[in-house]
C-alpha cells in the first residue's frame, strides 16, 4: 500500500527536497509512498489570490486566512488525518510518528507568517504538531521532519527489518552509543565488551548505556520511562484521583 501524503504549502517548491535523495527517495521511486505539494494560493477566491491578512487586534505579521484554509483542506480531504504545523501544537512522538506511519498517509498544513487564524481548528478536525521548543519561518521543514520519520518506517523503506526496534525513543530511552573500526583511533579504543563476542554481555552493556545516557542527558524521558514501570495499572490511577 502506498503511503499517500499530500502537503498544503504556499511553497511547493520546497518538496520533495531532501526527501528526493537517500531512503525516503529510493522508496518513493518503489512506489511505496507518494506526495502531492498543493500550493494553498490555487484555492484564494479573489483575483489577486489573497491567502491572508492583518491580525485582529492588531500586532506584527499577517495570518492565513481561514476561509483560504478550509478550502484547500475540502479540496484533497479524504479521511487521511490532517496536522497543521505549529509551535503551538502537541509535540510530535516517535509513538504518533509509528502509528501515523501505519496508516493511509497524512495531509500537512504549512503555515508561514504569524500562522493560521484559530478557526480553522475549530471547524475541521486538525491535529496541531509541533516539531519542538522552536519558532520556524514556515511548516514546510516541520512537514520535512514529520514525513521523513514517518517514511524511514514503511514496510520495506529501513535496510534490516530488525532495524529500528532499539532505536531512541522506541523503548521511552535514548539508543547506547556506537562505534566501528578502526578499533583504535586517535589512542582511543572501542569498549572492550563489544569485542568479546558475548551477546549476552553487550545487550546488557547496551541496556545499561543506554539508562545511564538517558538518566544524564534526558532526565525527562528517564522521569517518564521509571514512572511508567513503577505506577499501577491506568485504572487503579483513575480511580484514586477521582476519590
Ligand atoms: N506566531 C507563531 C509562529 C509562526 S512561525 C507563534 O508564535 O506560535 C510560522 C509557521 O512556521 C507556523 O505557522 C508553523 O507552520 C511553522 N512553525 C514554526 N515553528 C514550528 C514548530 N516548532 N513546529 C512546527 N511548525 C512550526
């Protein structure tokens, strides 16, 4: 099945960019997944294809216009989930990039300017992303973002199936650290662990590079990933914090 992306862009130029080389364009060469960029303009109504306009209460900056948005979104809605780039959005997930990866596909919205008026959030069914803590000139490198993590794991998209189940972020850690010859560079050498030959050894080496990395560099996954082993079941919480 192939993976069908469609991207509302005032820039279409910008794709596929660098999601032509490498993977994800050796993948969408094999058809497995395919975008469509819809320059938002093509859906303004007047002849001088206005797409914004002045905020409300004044302030910096111009602000996509809702009744332009709607339009384009009406255009190529199809029942794939729609997200709309924003700093203001839930930030994206490795799990969200999984199950949005296991679906149809995804239509991105792209906002430029001061962004896109509010309502459009309240008449369509958008899910607002965001890539992190940042402010970007426009969606279109967020959508970059969200679709090249999404394609990487398309049936048949990574090298080795097996690749992937380890990664940062799969199991609420940060990958451990790798190395490769040569074995000795610059006086320094690659742990002796991963020349032994014991698998059993350098899983749990791994294991524990990767807590004590995880611990150090990023005590906020390390908080969540020893409170999701320590807390009772979902139901249990619910049920105390109603009380
Ligand atoms: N005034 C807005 C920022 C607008 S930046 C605010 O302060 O919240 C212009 C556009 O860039 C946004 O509409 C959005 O589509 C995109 N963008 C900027 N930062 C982003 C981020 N961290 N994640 C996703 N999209 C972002």
């Amino acid at each position: 099945m192939t993976f069908a992306v469609t991207v509302l862009t005032l820039y279409p130029e910008m794709f596929p960019g660098p999601l032509g080389v490498s993977l994800a364009g050796r993948a969408s060469s094999e058809g497995r997944w395919s975008l469509d960029a819809v320059n938002i303009r093509d859906f303004a109504a007047d002849k001088h294809r206005t797409v914004d306009d002045t905020p409300a209460g004044g302030g910096a900056g111009m602000v996509l216009r809702a009744d332009v948005l709607a339009a384009a979104i009406d255009g190529v809605a199809d029942g794939r989930p729609i997200l709309a780039m924003t700093p203001r959005g839930a930030p994206l997930t490795q799990a969200r990039i999984r199950d949005l990866a296991s679906g149809p596909g995804a239509i991105v919205m792209c906002g430029r300017f001061e962004g896109f008026d509010e309502r459009i959030f309240e008449a369509r069914a958008i899910e607002q992303v965001s890539i992190g803590d940042y402010v970007l000139s426009g969606g279109e490198m967020g959508a970059l973002v969200l679709l090249d993590a999404c394609i990487r794991l398309l049936p048949g998209v990574m090298g080795a199936p097996s690749s992937g189940v380890d990664e940062s972020f799969e199991t609420g850690l940060l990958e451990y650290p790798h190395y490769t010859r040569p074995s000795t560079w610059e006086g320094r050498t690659i742990p002796e662990v991963l020349r032994s030959g014991d698998h059993a050894k350098i899983a749990a080496w791994r294991k524990s590079m990767a807590e004590a990395d995880t611990r150090s560099r990023r005590p906020d996954l390390w908080e969540r990933h020893e409170g999701a082993r320590v807390q009772p079941p979902s139901g249990a919480r619910r049920r105390k914090k109603d009380e």
